[in-house]
C-alpha cells in the first residue's frame, strides 16, 4: 500500500559574499498621518513588482544582523547562547496556514521600537516617498526611502512582527490589517520564544499564494542575497510517497469489501 505524508524540507542558501495561541489584548494605537497614506499607496498599487516585499525584508533583516555583529565586537555577550548566537536568517513556507514568515537574529525591537519604527513616529522618507510617487516615482523605489517594510502588504492582508531585543525584557508583537490602526501585545505563553531578534508573519493574500513556492522563494532569495553577508534558511513542505506494510487487520477489511462488492455484483 502506500500513502502520501508531508515532510519538512530544509534548503540552504548561503547568501556569502559570493493550533490556536492563548493572546493577552493588546494596546490599539493609530497609524500617523504619513503611514497611513503611505499604504494606501501601496495597497492599491495595481502594478508594482509584488516581489519587491522580500528584497525588502532581507534587506532589513541584513541590517538587524550587522548591528547585532558590530554591538558583539565590543561585548560578546550581546550574541547569548545557543540557537539565539547564530546570526542567520530563516524564511518558512506554510502552505497549509498560508503564511510566510522570516525570521532574523538581528537586535529585535522593544515594545517603543515596535510602536515608534511602525506606525507612530514620522519618518522623513515616508513624506519622501509619497512626495516622489506624486510625481511619478515607482513603488518598486519603496526601499530607496527607508520605509520599505510597509511593501509586505503587496502580497499579505494581516502582518505580525513578533520581536524581542535586548534591551527589554519582554518579547512583544505588533500586528495590522492595514485598516489605519495597529496593535502591540506581549507574547502569549504558547507562542515561540525568540531569544533575540524579530519573526515577520505574512498571511498572504490568495493571488500571492506563489510566494509559498519552493522554486519561486530559491529564485527570489538567490536574487535579492547578492550582497547579503548571512545564511538563509529555506523551510518548505512538501510531499512523498512511501510504501507502508499492509496490517492483518487492514488485509482482512480489504478482503470482507471485496466480498461484499462481489455479492453487490451478483445480485444485479
């Protein structure tokens, strides 16, 4: 006999040089003025390149590492120990939940970082960009003024940024819809512990289910690592076929269905 079972495969790439949780309410905050029309350029952008969120958050997740690599030269303590020491960065495809995650173990973010960095606090390439997309500027630009993480909702309806950092001592997540407001919790008692550094959960749209492709995400990390100095981890599913030894009991159920198909056959 045999069956299909899904498996976890690992592929890295290293980019050298060459079921429900318990959730705590979380505090509401309103997006600033900027951020808010920021996204709505976003949104509704019907021809930007979609791909361009990844080349974003590797970006900014290459910049979390560096900071966490220089802060050790002077104090090593900053790395920890373990898992949370290893300075890479993990993309994980989940095709059953349809989400994408990124994981870094950069510095992270504390809960005024999380509320300053994305959403309240304005930002000069914010205005920058919406000045330049007035004027005809692309949304493929987006990075080039420092605000490219907002590119995640090209492809994802809800985004969840689960980050812990050194300087607090508590682990937090803030998340949006992209409905001009956001929220920030602190880590539920059944979410992952991060040790150090910052998860980014993108529950992805229907038409950007592609980005869950193996073949698809290899192609893009390939592309946008070109000066990355850090590992990348790929985590897809996928599935395989596998011979499984026929039980006495199973063989004997076979043989009374055929019987009784038979009779069925018989009568007609």
């Amino acid at each position: 006999m045999r069956m299909l079972r899904s498996i976890f495969a690992i592929v890295a790439l290293l980019a050298a040089p060459a079921a429900a949780e318990d959730k705590a309410p979380g505090e509401q905050f309103q997006f600033q003025a900027d951020v808010n029309k920021l996204m709505d350029i976003i949104i509704n952008s019907l021809y930007s390149k979609k791909e361009i969120f990844l080349r974003e958050l590797i970006s900014n997740g290459s910049d979390a590492l560096d900071k966490t690599r220089f802060m050790s030269l002077t104090d090593p303590a900053v790395l920890g120990e373990g898992d949370t020491a290893k300075l890479e960065m993990k993309l994980i495809a989940d095709k059953e939940a349809k989400t994408l995650t990124l994981i870094d173990r950069g510095c992270g973010m504390s809960k005024d970082d999380l509320i300053n960095q994305l959403g309240t606090v304005a930002q000069s390439g914010t205005s920058s960009f919406i000045e330049a997309f007035s004027e005809g500027a692309d949304v493929n630009l987006i990075g080039q003024f420092g605000v490219g993480f907002y590119s995640v909702y090209l492809v994802a309806d809800n985004v969840a940024v689960h980050s812990k950092s050194n300087e607090d001592d508590a682990q937090w997540v803030w998340e949006s819809t992209a409905d001009s407001t956001f929220s920030v919790r602190e880590k539920g008692e059944d979410e992952d512990d991060l040790g150090r550094g910052t998860k980014i959960v993108l529950s992805l749209k229907e038409d950007c289910l592609e980005f869950l492709e193996e073949e698809r995400l290899k192609g893009l990390i390939k592309r946008y690592s070109e000066f990355i100095n850090f590992p990348i981890y790929l985590y897809t599913t996928k599935e395989e076929e596998e011979e499984v030894p026929i039980e006495e009991g199973d063989e004997e159920e076979g043989e009374d269905e055929e019987r009784r198909r038979r009779r069925a056959t018989t009568r007609r």
